[in-house]
C-alpha cells in the first residue's frame, strides 16, 4: 500500500504535542551547539591568520638581524686588513681609515669601530701611550697599570671619538667575565665572536641601557694559526664594534611591521633580566607570539614577536561577534519559541485572525522595506553631496596653493623686469617697487598660511605613542642654526604623548618660531620648554624673554590674522598661533597664554592621555 505524503498543515500539527518547555529547551541546545561551533571555527581562523603575520614577520626581522651582523662582521674583518696591512699602526692612520668607512650612513647602530691590545709588558703599556698621544690619550693608557697589576688587554684606538667613545679608552676589558668569555672564545677559535648582555663603559652616570660587543681577532701571521696555543701566543689583539642594543635595534626595526611587538633576548631563553629590546609596549595578550633564534658569531638571541593592536588591538574580534550575535540569536530564537508554545492554543482558536495578522504583517514589511530603500538612498546622495563639497574643497586649496600664487609669481616677476627696463629709479619710483614686491611676498605668504589653517582641519588624526624629547630635538637644532639662542629643557621631564606627531611637530615648529621671533632682541634671548603636572593632567609650557603682550588683548591671541604687534616690528601673518589651537583643541586639549609687555610670554597646552582621547572619541 503506497504511502501517503504528509502535508505541511499535518507537519505542522505534529509540533503541538511537544511541551513547550521542552522545545525551548531544544531550540536553546541547538542554538549554543551552532553557535559553539561558528565561534570555535573563526577563533581557529584567526588564531591561524594572527600566527601566520606573526611567523612572516618573525622570519623577516632574523633575516634582517642576521645580515646586519654579518655586515658588521665585514667591517671588522676591513679593521683586521687594515691592521695586517699596516703595522705597526698610529693613531692618525686609524682615524683616516675609519673615517672612509662612513661609519654613521653605511653601518647604522654601531657605536664605532675600536682596537684592543694585549697587554703582557709594561714595555707595551709604553708603547701605546706613544701611539694614543697624539689623540690626548697617552696619559691616561700609561696610568692603567699603575699602581696595580699589568691589566690583560687595554682599549687603546677607537673611533669615533664622541663624547661616549672617549671614556671607553684605557679600559680592560679582559676584567668583565662577560667580554672576556668572548674575547677567549674569539682567540681559541679564530672567528668572530658576539658578546652576551653588557653595559658598556660608553654609557653616562644614569643610563641603563643594554648593549653588546662584536670581537675579530687580528693575529701576526697573514693565515689564522692552526693551534689554540699558536692562535694565543700570536695574538695582536682584537677589533672590535660596541653596540647599543637601542640604537641597533630601533634602527633595524623602523622598517618592520607596525602591526606587531618585538622582543630580542640575549641567549636561548625568554627572561626579564635578558632583555635587550623591546619595540613597543608589551602587549597584555601573549597567547599569539612567535619565537625564532638568531645565531651569529657564536652567540645566540631569541627573537619573540607578539600581536600588536592592530592585529590583537581592542576591537571585537570576529570570533567574538559570532559568539555574541550567535548567543543573542538564540536566546531571541527561545524566546520567540516559548513565547509561541505559551500561545499556541489561542492561535489555534483564532486562526482566521491570525492569517490577517500575517497579511498586515506582510504589508508592513513591505512598506518597511520601501522606507528603508528610501533611507539608503538618500545617505547615498548625502554621501555623494559630502564626496562632491570634499573634492571642491581640494580642489579650492589646489587653487589656493597653484592658481593664485602663479599671477602672484607673474606679478613679481613683471614688477622685477620693469624695473630693469627703467633703469635707475628715484627715490619716489624705488619706494613704490619696493612696497610692490613687498606686498607680493605678504600675499604669497597670507596664501600659504591660509592653505595650512585649512589642510590642518582636513587631515586625519593618527595618534600614537610620541617621544616628546625625540619629537623637540631636530626643531630646536634647526632654531640654533637660524637664531643664537638659549634654550632650557630637561628631556627626561617631557615623556611621552599620545598624539599624531606630524600635527604635533607643526605645533611646535608654530610655538617655537614665535618664541624665537618675539625675543629676538633680548641679550641672551631665551626660551624654556618643561612640563609641570597639573590637577588631572600634564601641562606643557614654552616661555620666552622677549617682549610680551597686554593680557587685555588675550583673547585675540589665537585669531586667524590677529596680531598684538606692529607689522613693521616683526614678521608674520597672524595664523601660526590660531593653528597651533586649532591642532591641540584637534586632540582634545586646551592652549593659553600669560604674558607681561617687556617680560616674556608663556604658552600653556595640554594634551590628555591616552585613555581620554578614546573615551572622547
């Protein structure tokens, strides 16, 4: 007998036997199994996605490292060519050697290039004294062993010879266990040889920063001797590089991906106390990292990379959306049910209505649909009207930047043949050709500086952790160029900001000029740059001794084409300042003034911290 086939009225009739605990119950089970699933499967994915950048970049940064070590390897054996070429050696002839290499351009990180000579004589002591006297280090090489046992090896040539590397010149370095295990390791093996983590004698009272040594020994025969007892008994002494480990590593990892933290470790552990560098705040999640070992030079450095914000940053993850959507779809879906099984018996009774509901319910959702469609349309076109007013904004500064400036350059140009055409002028006709050219050079100046008020509002924001001090150093190098100046500044008291540095570096440029402007007539003009903490906050200041201004007219400080002064007594459009207030109010902060006529002014700005700035956003 054939088998007659349900219709969907009987399937569906079938469910109103089932308690209707019990089917919320299994739509609950359903729904969490579901969503255990799709959450497991994108926390894998992502998990393998985190793991794979991470190995990518990993394996990029070794391979960085481990050619930079070799080059740095390729400098010493030069050094040892040097030495096996031209022996004995002075102190001049290395310095020009050295001086060739380009040490700073070509070998970024190292610290400079230096000879250590074996000691086992006082006739040697003497003789590198005379070799080091014509540096002004003869004396101090010839009082290393006084007094006290001949030391074992003495640093006797290094360059260049900065403020850092001259303190490194006399020194033992066979009494640091540290440097001696590589320098033996060096000589018994005829090969490079890497230090562990050391401090070196280049760092001032107060600095704690990590570092290490590159030996090559230099021995008297042209070929490495054979036996360790030869490679001993004929050992010149060894050339060698210090480096410190921030310097070398900032330097390798500016190229590397800003998505990530590196960590570098001296020897095959991860260890606190074997630290050498860190590329940016440890982050608090380390479950994704990966872990290569760099060999070089006999020495071993454990590389760790670790998510950085961008790839384990704040924001929900995928696998977190699915979690949170997939538990609110279920818990919506349980509700629905129980709420249907609760009422089921009167959608039984009222069928018919039921049916009209569902009609009505249809017509509202299409006309919901309708509206919707209408909505999305419109923020099209108020997408496409804000596309439009932001492509004739660019194109108005483009006009601003190019088309205004050029009759400008056209004028000036004409004003300057005309004269030349002329020939002499009079003292009435010079007048007016200075005052037009004059005016031109203001007008280009007025265009530029509007052009900057408007791009400084336009360009996103993009903060990040900014040394201040590294920030500061290269404006007020540039200001010493141009103006003779005293400037005042504790770097260790300004931090860090989280700022975007490019805006922030304006600021400064804006700050600093008109500080340099308004005290140019002081005998010593003066600016002092420091940070004070306030209630809740930092405050940054920039004071002068210049000439200063009426707190009456404070409040027209930071006008667009506001000025306090007279044209004629100083340069400038009045704009620098209404955007510096532009660019700290853009972060969120706030900027003032205090002044007195003849006693200087003071700028007052404050940047909030990280935390803040989210909050705000």
């Amino acid at each position: 007998m054939a088998s007659v086939p349900l219709s969907p009225a009987r399937d569906a009739s079938l469910l109103y036997g089932v308690p209707g605990a019990l089917l919320t119950a299994l739509v609950l089970i359903a729904g969490v199994t579901l969503t255990w699933i799709a959450w497991r499967a994108t926390a894998q994915a992502e998990e393998r996605g985190v793991r794979d950048a991470l190995a990518v970049h990993a394996a990029d940064v070794q391979l960085t490292l481990e050619n930079r070590l070799l080059a740095h390897e390729g400098l010493l054996r030069a050094g040892a060519g040097m030495l096996g070429a031209v022996w004995p050696l002075t102190a001049q002839q290395w310095r020009v050697f050295c001086s060739q290499l380009s040490l700073a351009a070509v070998y970024p990180g190292v610290r400079g290039v230096g000879f250590a000579a074996p000691i086992r004589s006082s006739a040697d002591v003497e003789y590198w004294s005379r070799v080091a006297e014509p540096l002004g280090f003869g004396k101090r090489i010839a009082t290393a062993a006084a007094d006290k046992p001949l030391p074992e090896t003495l640093i006797v040539l290094i360059e260049p010879l900065d403020a850092r590397n001259r303190r490194a010149v006399g020194y033992d370095m066979m009494s640091d266990p540290v440097r001696r295990a590589a320098m033996e390791r060096a000589r018994d093996q005829g090969k490079p040889a890497l230090s562990a983590k050391v401090r070196l004698v280049q760092e001032f009272a107060g600095e704690d920063n990590p570092g290490f040594i590159l030996y090559l020994p230099v021995y008297e025969t042209v070929a490495t001797p054979g036996g360790v007892e030869e490679r001993r008994s004929e050992l010149r002494g060894f050339v060698y590089s210090p480096f410190r480990a921030i310097e070398f590593f900032s330097d390798v990892l500016d190229l590397a991906a800003a998505d990530a933290v590196f960590e570098v470790y001296d020897g095959a552990q991860v260890a606190p106390e074997a630290l050498l560098y860190r590329s940016a705040r440890r982050p608090q999640d380390e479950r994704a990292s990966q872990i290569r070992w760099v060999s070089v030079a006999g020495h071993t450095w454990t590389l760790r990379v670790l998510a950085g914000e961008k790839l384990a940053g704040p924001l929900p993850s995928a696998a977190q959306i699915v979690a949170i959507s997939g538990s609110a779809i279920t818990v919506l879906l349980a509700l629905v049910v129980s709420v249907l099984a609760l009422s089921r018996q009167r959608l039984r009774e009222r069928i018919d209505a039921d049916r009209a509901l569902a009609q009505q319910e249809r017509v509202l959702k299409q006309t919901l649909e309708l509206r919707v469609a209408e909505r999305t349309a419109q923020l099209e076109d108020a997408n496409r009207e804000l596309c439009a007013a932001n492509r004739d904004l660019e194109a108005f500064a483009y006009s601003v930047s190019h088309d205004l400036r050029a009759p400008l350059r056209a004028i000036d140009g004409h004003a300057a043949r005309l004269v030349e055409a002329v020939g002499p002028l009079d003292e009435r006709q010079q007048y007016h050709a200075v005052a037009v050219r004059r005016n031109i050079r203001q007008m280009t100046q007025l265009i530029d500086d509007l052009l900057s008020f408007a791009l400084v509002s336009r360009r996103p924001i993009e903060r990040r952790r900014v040394d201040l001090w590294a920030l500061l150093r290269p404006i007020l190098e540039d200001i010493r160029l141009v103006e003779p100046i005293e400037i005042d500044v504790d770097p260790q008291q300004l931090g860090e900001v989280y700022a975007d540095p490019g805006l922030l570096r304006q600021a400064l440029v804006n700050l600093l000029d008109n500080a340099a402007k308004f005290s140019r007539g002081r005998n010593p003009p003066r600016i002092s740059i420091g940070c004070q903490q306030g209630p809740g906050e930092r405050v940054y200041f920039v004071r002068d001794n210049g000439v200063g201004f009426d707190m009456r007219y404070a409040g027209k400080l930071f006008g667009v084409f506001e000025r306090l002064h007279q044209a004629g007594e100083f340069e400038g459009m009045g704009v620098g300042l209404a955007i510096v207030k532009q660019i700290i109010e853009r972060h969120g902060g706030r900027i003032w003034a205090q002044a007195e006529p003849g006693c200087g002014a003071t700028f007052y700005f404050t940047l909030p911290e990280r935390a803040q700035q989210e909050q705000a956003a």
